[in-house]
C-alpha cells in the first residue's frame, strides 16, 4: 500500500485533535471570561447637576424621610438608567426634583467614584446655566436654596462637590 493513503488518516485525525484542544480551549476561555465578569464590580453611575443662576448654586434638602442622606443640602443628583444617555438622566432628574428648565453643557466637570451604601458608583458632574421656571420641590427634598459660594461651603458636607463648584468660580467657566 501507498504511504500517501497512511498520511492522509493521519493528519486528518491530528487536524480534528487539534480542532477539539481549540473548541475545549475556547469553552475554557469563556468560562474564565464568565468567571471574571462575576467578580467584576458593577458601578451605578450617578449625574449630578450644578445649576447655576447669576452667582447661586441651587442646593436641595434631602428630606428627613429619606434613608441616605437625610437633611443633607445636595444639587439635584440621580442614576442613570439603562440605556440612557447621562443627559437625558440629567435633564429628567432636574424636571423630576425641581421642575426648572436647564442647559446643561455636554462636557462633564468632573467624576468621582463613591459609595452608596454597598453599591459603588461613578458619578458624573455638570454643569447647568437656569432658563427658566421656579422650583417646585419633589418628595425627595423638603427645602431649597440659591446658595452663594461660601453659603455653599457651609451647608454642604460633600468635599467632592465643594471641589467642582469652587473650580467654577475661580476659572469664571
């Protein structure tokens, strides 16, 4: 017999070997890649507007009902929901906890990562000029106020916050 027709079964037999170390490479590869996404943390992303009027800054006060943060002056903040643009979540939390109207620019200012409670989030800070409208406030806030910068620094105990709006004020953006 022919060696050539020894060969061939040969390396057709090596070829499907080699083709079933791919595939059981490949399943391997996949459930390390499923592995590693489970333990990856998930962030929730937050958008919080700064909006400004002249000089103020509109901070909100979380009600005392609310689990985080009760009582604590804030700008409007909320998370993003999925699929959604940070701006449109931004545009809708501002209509949802004051009801004004906003130009938020497309840029953000700043993100910071941060905890809320056990969920880690990144959270992206704009800045937003007033248009129009007044504040009616939502079930999230009992108060507001168009605070001026020190006003700000000593209502708020968010250093992050305090950080961005000072940068305002100082670059005249």
């Amino acid at each position: 017999m022919n060696k050539k027709f020894y060969i061939f079964p040969v390396l057709f037999l090596l070829g499907m070997l080699s083709l079933d170390i791919c595939a059981m490479q490949s399943e391997k590869n996949k459930c390390e890649k499923a592995n590693f996404m489970k333990d990856t943390p998930k962030f929730v992303v937050g958008v919080i507007g700064i909006i400004r009027k002249v000089d103020n800054i509109l901070l909100m006060r979380r009600a005392l009902t609310k689990s985080t943060n009760p009582g604590k002056w804030e700008p409007i903040a909320g998370k993003v929901e999925f699929e959604e643009h940070p701006n449109d979540a931004l545009h809708r939390e501002v209509k949802e906890e004051s009801g004004l109207n906003v130009l938020i620019n497309e840029r953000p200012l700043a993100t910071f990562q941060s905890m809320r409670g056990s969920e880690p989030m990144i959270l992206l800070y704009y800045l937003c000029d007033y248009v129009s409208g007044d504040v009616t406030l939502s079930q999230e806030h009992d108060a507001y106020k168009w605070a001026t910068l020190q006003e700000l620094k000593t209502l708020c105990s968010f250093h992050e916050l305090i950080e961005v709006v000072d940068g305002i004020f100082m670059s005249n953006y």
